[in-house]
C-alpha cells in the first residue's frame, strides 16, 4: 500500500493506493461547501457532496475501486481516507474545540452526533432500519464508512437514529448531522489562544 501526505494550514490532502481502491482526497475546513466527488458509486457521491456541503468543508474526493465485485473497500477506503486527511488538517489541534454536538430532523428522521477528537478511537452506532437498499446500495455500508473514518481520525463517535424509516433519509440524516458535528468540533475558540483543549496538555 502507498500513501502520500500534503496538508497545509487547516487542509490535507491524502493519495492511498491499494490493491482494493486508488483514492485522492483534499479538503479545507474553512471552506464554504464546495465540493468535487467521484467514487464511481452514485449515491455515496450525494452523501458525501452533503457532508461538505453542510459542514462547509471544501472537498475534493477521486476514488476508483472494485466496485465491480462490491462498493464495500470503496466506501470503507474512503471513510480512512477522510479520517487520515481530517486528523492532518486539525494539526496539534490547538484553540480548536474539539467536540461537537448535533440533532438533526429530515423529513421523518431525526438523527443525532456527537464527536470529540479525542485521539482515542471508539465507536457507537445505534441505528436500525426495516429497508436497508436505496437501488444497489445497502445503508450498512454507512456504519462500515463511518467505523472506518473513527478508526483514522482517532475520534470518539457516537451515532444516534432516534427515528426514521425511508432508507434514503436515514442516510441523509446522519451524514448531514455528522458534518455539522464535525464543523463544531474543528472550529477554533479565539478563547483558547494557542492551548490544547485538555487538562492533560495533550491530545
């Protein structure tokens, strides 16, 4: 496997090269939710054009995978990605908020994040659904992106589906709640000034 770091000043770029998936990944955290996405897989692309769109993170994602076989190494390689590029960006991470919070409703669905960039990676996901396709798509693969992302950054994440029935929205609910969480988290307090957000003094 080859990968290739690049960040500067609250963006990262992120090329991984595998036998599975050949990903290229760049994003700004104080962009204003331009996006560029291409997976091959369509509706992850819409998922991942909301989270930059909602989180307003300037996103750029070139991923091409065997998604002949299935959209699983896609979806997973992307999630690392994602984390491995957020994780450079933050930097030492200070004056940045470190948690974020957020409820959010979509249509019937009402989902909950909550995150802090703890560098300590744990994981929850507490979401059911009765249908689980969206065409060719199975929403499992959400929890398979999003335990791959946590596992990258080093977060603590926990998400929350209090309810929700129509697949697509439930999807749509958590990815936009989970860029508005992850906006708060990587905000920076001109409060803190240049301290690390614990009482550890380290992250």
């Amino acid at each position: 496997m080859a990968e290739e770091v690049t960040n500067t000043a609250r963006t990262a770029t992120i090329k991984r090269d595998t036998k599975e998936t050949q990903i290229e990944l760049t994003i700004n955290l104080d962009g204003v939710g331009e996006s560029s996405i291409d997976t091959g897989v369509p509706f992850f692309d819409h998922m991942l054009d909301l989270f930059a769109r909602h989180g307003l993170f300037d996103l750029q994602v070139k991923a091409t995978g065997d998604i002949e076989i299935d959209y699983h190494h896609t979806v997973e390689d992307v999630g690392i990605v994602l984390g491995e590029a957020i994780k450079q960006a933050v930097g030492d991470k200070r004056g940045m908020k470190r948690y974020g919070f957020f409820i959010l409703p979509m249509d019937e669905c009402l989902a909950q994040v909550a995150i802090d960039l703890s560098n300590r990676p744990i994981f929850r996901y507490k979401v059911e659904a009765s249908n689980v396709m969206i065409r060719d798509f199975n929403i499992a693969l959400v929890k398979e992106f999003f335990q791959a992302f946590t596992n990258a950054v080093g977060a603590n994440l926990h998400m929350k589906l209090e309810y929700g029935e129509e697949p697509h929205h439930i999807a749509e609910s958590l990815f936009k709640c989970f860029a508005r969480a992850i906006d708060v988290a990587t905000q920076i307090d001109p409060r803190l000034g240049d301290r690390l957000p614990s009482t550890k003094e380290a992250l």
